[in-house]
C-alpha cells in the first residue's frame, strides 16, 4: 500500500478517535467507523508493520454508540496508543489518551480521566496545537465542575475558550463547534455554581432558625 495512503488512514484513525468529552457531547458523530478502521486494520496486516486487528471491533462500538463498555473500550484504546507510540505519532498518542480521559469521564473516573486529561494537554503543547491544547483545557473544566469545584472550572473554561479562539482567529482553524462547546459548559458551571450558592444560602437560613 502506498505510504500516502496509510498516512491518510491514520488520520482518518486519528479524526474518529478525537471528540470532546462525553460530558458535554450526549450523541456519537455520524462516521463511518467501520470501513476506516478495517482499511487501517488490513494495511498495517499488509504491510507487517504491526498488527492491530483486535483494536477495531470494540473502538467502531465506542464511537459509533453512546453507551460505552468502558473496561473494554480502555484496553483497546491503550493498544491504539500504542500503536500511535510504536510509529511515532505524537497526535495520535495525544488523542487516543484524551479519549480514555472520555471514558473514564463517562463512568465518573474522574481522577482518572483527569490524568488523562493532563498527559494529553502536555503532548499537544509540545506540538504547539492550540486547538488539541483548548479540547484538553475544556475537558479539564468538565471534570473540575463534577468534582464541584465550579470556581475553577469557570477559570479553566474562560481559558479554554480564549484558545479556541485563538486557533480560529489566528491558525485559521474552525473551531466553531469547540467555541459552542466551552460556551455550553460555562454555562452549566455557572448554573451549577448558582445553585450551590442558594443550597448554601437555605443551609445557613435553616441552621440559624434551629439555634
């Protein structure tokens, strides 16, 4: 197969794995997961490179279905991390990471997802792609609002937004969908903060009446 060929299907692998977090995104993308993953699949058992054949099957079920079966759906992108590892594909290792950081996030690992998180905003820095750098930034804000830390997730996102429109002034990338994203999740962080503030507030009315 030729080589432009195969770099063109890893980008293909590359595009299906990288989406936001399952927190602020409730539906699959409408892709055609199968028929990419199989041409990834049989061009890398063609060429002996390396064989990546049980990593299809359950990656086409984690982007093609919303419910994910999170403990499979880890080794598989693991062994697609490593793949992107073992060919040196410093993008690819950074999203297949980030979407772990998606599956531990879905099932409420969030320390995890976090970790995830974190590594792959590190690896994107050091490609110098702000808009890999601005999905990781909003990520991180999604797990600091379910850890209820709504203060810092409303910096976190406030950053993450002016990233993302850094790479579309700037780069001249189209991060529309990424800017409605983090405005989406500002919103809920400020909704969540408003309603802790008058949880708090009705707490403190309560404790003062019953002295």
């Amino acid at each position: 197969m030729d080589p432009n060929e195969i770099d063109g299907l890893l980008h293909d692998l590359r595009s299906l794995l990288h989406r936001p977090s399952p927190l602020a995104q409730r539906t699959p993308p409408p892709l055609d997961t199968r028929n990419v993953f199989r041409r990834v699949v049989e061009a890398y058992l063609a060429d002996r490179v390396i064989s990546v054949a049980r990593v299809i099957q359950p990656l086409i079920d984690l982007v093609r279905t919303p419910q994910i079966e999170a403990e499979h759906a880890l080794v598989d992108l693991a062994t697609a991390r490593d793949l992107f590892e073992r060919i040196r594909d410093h993008e690819g290792i950074a999203i297949a990471v980030g979407t772990m950081g998606n599956v531990y996030a879905a099932v409420a690992c969030y320390p995890e997802a976090l970790e995830c998180y974190a590594r792959a905003l590190a690896l994107y820095a050091n490609m110098n792609d702000v808009r890999g750098v601005a999905r990781c930034t909003s990520n991180i804000g999604t797990i600091q609002v379910a850890f209820g830390e709504y203060g810092r997730a409303l910096e976190v996102l406030a950053e993450a937004l002016q990233l993302a429109h850094y790479a579309d002034v700037v780069q001249n990338e189209n991060t529309v969908d990424d800017l409605v994203t983090v405005f989406t999740l500002l919103s809920e962080a400020v909704g969540e903060l408003e309603r802790y503030g008058a949880s708090l507030a009705a707490f403190q009315r309560r404790r003062l009446r019953s002295r």
